[in-house]
C-alpha cells in the first residue's frame, strides 16, 4: 500500500491512524520489512538509499529529524542539531561517523546527557553559529566540521574538514572557530585543517590522503588534468605526473553514469580512460576501501614512489 508522508518523507502513526490502519497493523509491516520505525511514532519505508555508509548518513537524517519535529519542538527555544547529526543535514559525509544518537548541542556548559534517542552535548553556542535548514535548526557548516574533527582522529578530521569544504564551508571561520577552542582534539583539527582541500570529491579520497600523509608521503596533487588523445581527465591523486593515484569506491561508477548507461558501460568506460592515462606514460595505481581499512594504501604507493625518485 502507498503510505501518507509528511513533508520530510517521514510516516507518521498519526496518520496511518486516520486512514484507518490499526497500531497492530503497522507492527505487522514492521515484522514484515515493510515499515522500518525510527523513533517512535514515526517511521520510513526500507529502502536501498540507506545502505552503506552514506545511507546510513541518510537514514540518520530521517531520525533526527522525527526528534526535532516531537520532542525537541516542545521547547520554547529548540536545541540545535550538532556534530554527525548536523552533518548528514548539511549532506557532509563522514568518516566512520557517531550516529548512534541524534546529536543536539545544549548552548551552555552543562547539562549534558545521553538518552535513548538523543545525545545532549554541553557545549556554548554563538548565534552565529546556528542556522536552519529545512526548517530545523542546526549548526552552521563551520561548526559542524569542528566538533566533529575535535573529536575524531586525524583521517576523521581531515575527511570532515575536505568534506565541508566540498560543500562550501568557510576554512577561515573554520580557523576562527578552532582558534577559540582549549581542549582534546584541538592540536589534530589545527592540523588537519591545515591540511585540508574542498577538492577531494569522498571519504574515501580524504581517508587515503589521510593515510599517505600520517606515513609522512609527499603530499599529493588532487583532481590535476591530464591531456590525453580524446580529450581531458581529472584523477583523484598525482605526483608530479609521474604517478596517478584511484581511489574506486563502490558509489564511484554510479556517479560516473551517464543517461542510458550500465554500471558495465561505466566500468568499460573508466578501462579506456585509465589507458589514456597510462598512455601519458604516467604509473596508475589504484585501490579500494579494503585496502584503507587494512591500512595497505601506502604499500602499494610507496614502492611506485621510490621508483620513480618521488620519496626516499
């Protein structure tokens, strides 16, 4: 059956009610796959858009945003959404991500909590660093890349920082903001900060960077065009045109689809492309997120470094 959505997608027990659908009815297409509940009194219909790690980023989403339109709507003034929370509203992807709890910041030094649904964090507010989006209020761009770096490792901070600059974050309000912090994490987030670029296009990219950086290789180039003979390619990573470096994520085909087109004609696609740029007489190496999870990245870019008189 087609379930009456609100305007954020969100189903509603209200008004399943109304239609006439019983409470043992929507346990039923709970039990059943039907109906997936992602806070009580609201729910979703299960889908493929929340797989994998940016769905899970979705999904998340659709759980705050069932808290900020119940509970936290009943105060005077509502509590911002923070951290990952605000994060998957300002569509910045995530390394590895808290998204246990919906994420609300308190604007005061304390009072901070962990229930069921929601985790309150103690943290002072500047109105500016507040905005809306879709009518909830969450942190800005900037503040959301800073809590989150200060409190993640350097791979999470640097994915956080890239990410939010893809998206158009501000690095010197980022700086700014880091500038008025005195605590744990600070000294990774400066660092990463410092290091950070608007033009890796994934976590995946951010993460493999992260890698090479903590094993002290020269830094590469990113998103740098290589002429080739039908026409121009961009590449996740290079080194002085000498070395090509692909991160092949599973999101990365389907992105590269063109109208019409298979996931096959895109992978057939992408063989050609690399021939061209092999064909520069540029080395191509490439990996997958295995390879960042098993931390082997480096392996396979280090020896093609030395090679090639890029890294001692």
């Amino acid at each position: 059956m087609a379930y009456p959505t609100d305007s954020y997608g969100l189903i509603r027990r209200s008004a399943l009610l109304e239609t006439g659908v019983s409470d043992n009815q929507i346990a039923q297409a709970i039990r059943r796959g039907l109906l997936l509940r992602v806070y009580p009194g609201s729910l979703v219909v299960p889908s493929t858009d929340f797989d994998g790690a940016e769905g899970a980023q979705r999904l998340h989403r659709m759980t705050a945003i069932a808290v900020a339109t119940s509970e936290l709507s009943t105060a005077t003034s509502p509590l911002p959404l923070c951290h990952a929370t605000a994060a998957a509203f300002h569509g910045i992807p995530l390394l590895k991500p808290d998204i246990s709890r919906v994420h609300v910041a308190s604007g005061g030094t304390s009072g901070g909590a962990v229930h069921r649904y929601r985790h309150l964090h103690a943290t002072p507010l500047d109105p500016a660093e507040v905005t809306v989006v879709d009518g909830i209020a969450v942190t800005t761009v900037e503040r959301t890349a800073v809590d989150v770096a200060t409190r993640g490792v350097f791979a999470q901070a640097l994915t956080a920082f890239d990410q939010a600059m893809r998206v158009g974050g501000d690095i010197e309000m980022m700086r700014d903001i880091l500038e008025s912090r005195r605590r744990v994490g600070v000294r990774v987030a400066r660092r990463a900060l410092s290091l950070a670029s608007g033009l890796s296009q994934s976590v995946g990219e951010s993460w493999s960077r992260a890698q090479m950086i903590e094993a002290g290789l020269p830094v590469p180039r990113l998103q740098h065009r290589f002429q080739c003979s039908s026409g121009y390619y961009d590449t996740d990573f290079d080194w002085d045109e000498a070395l090509i470096g692909e991160f092949d994520g599973l999101h990365k085909y389907g992105r590269l689809l063109r109208p019409g087109e298979t996931a096959a004609d895109a992978v057939v696609r992408e063989k050609l492309r690399e021939d061209e740029l092999r064909a520069t007489d540029a080395l191509v190496v490439r990996w997958v997120w295995a390879h960042l999870e098993s931390r082997s990245v480096v392996d396979l870019i280090k020896p093609r470094l030395k090679r090639l008189g890029l890294c001692a």
